[in-house]
C-alpha cells in the first residue's frame, strides 16, 4: 500500500456508531501495519464526501454513484463477523 489511505465511515448521525465502528477499524488496521486516515459523516453526507474516500464503511444504506468500494457492516457492533469484514476492508485498501 502507497501512502495513507482514506476510509470514510457512515451512519445516521455521525455520533455515537460512527465513532464505534471508526475506532475499531483504525486500530485494527494499526494492528496489522496499516495507516489510514478516517472520517466520519452522516449516511445522508456520504455522496458529498465521497470524492476524496478510498473505500466507505457504512452502518446503514448509502448510495454512492463512484467507483468506490463500500462495505455495510454492523460486525464492529456486534463482534459477529468482524474478522471477515476487517480482511475485506484489507483487501479493499489494497492497490
């Protein structure tokens, strides 16, 4: 991977899940040698915020119309699946 990497992560207010799921994946990413910027926004932001994203992470449906990789996951609220999404969001960062 080249450079940082900009993950943008989505849900209904941008507060409290958001946040959550943000830090999950930021540490997680950290864990495995990845560095990464993160953002966070409303689910009803994403299509303005997108341009500068590398990949979406999202809690709730968003409709993005770029070619830009978006994962819906509740797994970091959860824990079910979470290892699963955390390689997928590997895989999706990578060039």
């Amino acid at each position: 991977m080249v450079g940082k990497k900009n993950i943008l992560v989505a849900c209904g207010t941008a507060i409290a899940t958001s946040t959550v799921v943000a830090k999950a994946i930021e540490e997680a990413l950290y864990d495995r040698g990845i560095s990464v910027n993160m953002r966070q926004c409303k689910a009803s932001e994403v299509p303005s915020l997108a341009d500068d994203a590398d990949l979406i992470v999202t809690t709730t449906p968003v409709s993005v119309d770029r070619d830009i990789p978006v994962i819906q996951t509740l797994a970091f609220l959860t824990g079910i699946g979470k290892e699963e999404v955390i390689e997928q969001i590997v895989d999706a960062l990578k060039d």
